[in-house]
C-alpha cells in the first residue's frame, strides 16, 4: 500500500484543512457551537484523525469508512447531515489523496485560490495562514478552527448595519422627539407614548 512521505503529509494535512473549512455543515456548526464550547477542538480532532487515517492506516482505504468518521464527527456537532455533503467531502479527500500520491498537488493549488477568491468578499469566513510548524511541535491546540499546521483562526467579517435615519430627510410634519428628563434624584422620566403624535 502506497504512503505519503515527508513533506507530502504536511502538504495533505493543509488541504484536508482547506476542504473540510469549505464544507459550509462544519463550519456553521462550529461558528454556532451546535456541538457545545469545544465544537472548535472537535472540528480541529476531526481534521487530526483523517490525517491519521490516510497516514497511518494499515488497511485499505475505503470511502465508506472515510464517509462514517465524516457523519460521526458531525453527529458529535450535533449535526445530521441529510445534503450530500458527507459524500462528496469524502470524495474530495479521496480524490485529493490519491493525487498526492501521485506527486500531483494543483488540487491544493485550486483549494487555496478558492480560498483566496473567498476571502475577497467582506461576508465570507476566511482561514488566515501564519503557522508553518506541525502540530506536535507546537503542542497541538493552536485554537485552529480545523486544518492542523497551516491554517490558524477563522475570522468572520460581520457586516456593518447602518442606520437609514438621515436628518435630511426626516420628515418634519410631526413634533420633534421628546427626549426623556433627568430628574434630580438620578430617575428618568419617561413620557406615555400611546397615541402621542398619532393621527387617524
């Protein structure tokens, strides 16, 4: 049975980090703590444990077993996964194994464009990349969301709400708004709003 060598593991453990950071079911569990506090360290084991196993299994690889280490991670997520989604996640790491054994690697190339192209829009998370050591040599939990040695924190861009209340085009038939008084005790007092400024 063939095995991927040297640099090749931490090649291959940088892409299972890039496909399962794009599977949107792991992600949201994550960013939602649908599996409690440590839906992060479970996301994080997940991606340790399919490296062991495409590293270190002395079986034959089955992507039936690949798709139940899948569904059982997202089940401990508190997630069941009716989509697809399990089937063709394993199938990318299949594909993307079988590719690094070949010393073929432009799936990791396409992987980290797309990552790139996400990161270009303000709405989508993004992994930042800033870690090259391995996780045994730096202790192992880096509070990665998932991904082991090159990927670190995910951010999450929140869009900015504004107001659409522009003095300029308020509408001034009506009295200007009261603004509560202080009193001198430290209360405020508040005015009853029913059927102030109303007219039918």
């Amino acid at each position: 049975m063939r095995r991927l060598k040297g640099d090749s593991v931490a090649i291959f453990s940088e892409g299972i980090g890039l496909i399962l950071y794009r599977w949107s079911a792991l992600r949201t569990a994550v960013e939602n703590e649908w599996g409690g506090r440590d839906s992060n360290l479970k996301a994080h084991q997940l991606a340790t444990d399919l490296l062991s196993w495409f590293t270190h299994s002395k079986e034959p690889l089955y992507i039936d077993d690949l798709e139940n280490m899948l569904e059982e991670a997202m089940l401990s997520l508190n997630v069941e996964v009716e989509d697809g989604s399990v089937e063709e996640v394993a199938e990318n790491l299949m594909v993307m194994h079988e590719e690094f054994l070949d010393g073929n690697f432009r799936s990791l190339s396409t992987l980290r464009e797309a990552n790139l192209k996400q990161a270009a829009h303000p709405h989508v998370a993004q992994i930042v990349n800033d870690d090259e050591d391995s996780d045994e040599e730096n202790g192992g939990d880096d509070g990665s969301l998932i991904g082991g040695d090159n990927s670190s924190n995910m951010n999450v861009d929140i869009p900015k709400y504004e107001s659409n209340v522009n003095p300029a085009n308020r509408q001034v038939s009506g009295p200007p708004p009261t603004v509560a008084m202080e009193e001198d005790d430290g209360w405020t007092a508040v005015s009853n709003r029913r059927n102030k400024g109303r007219k039918n």
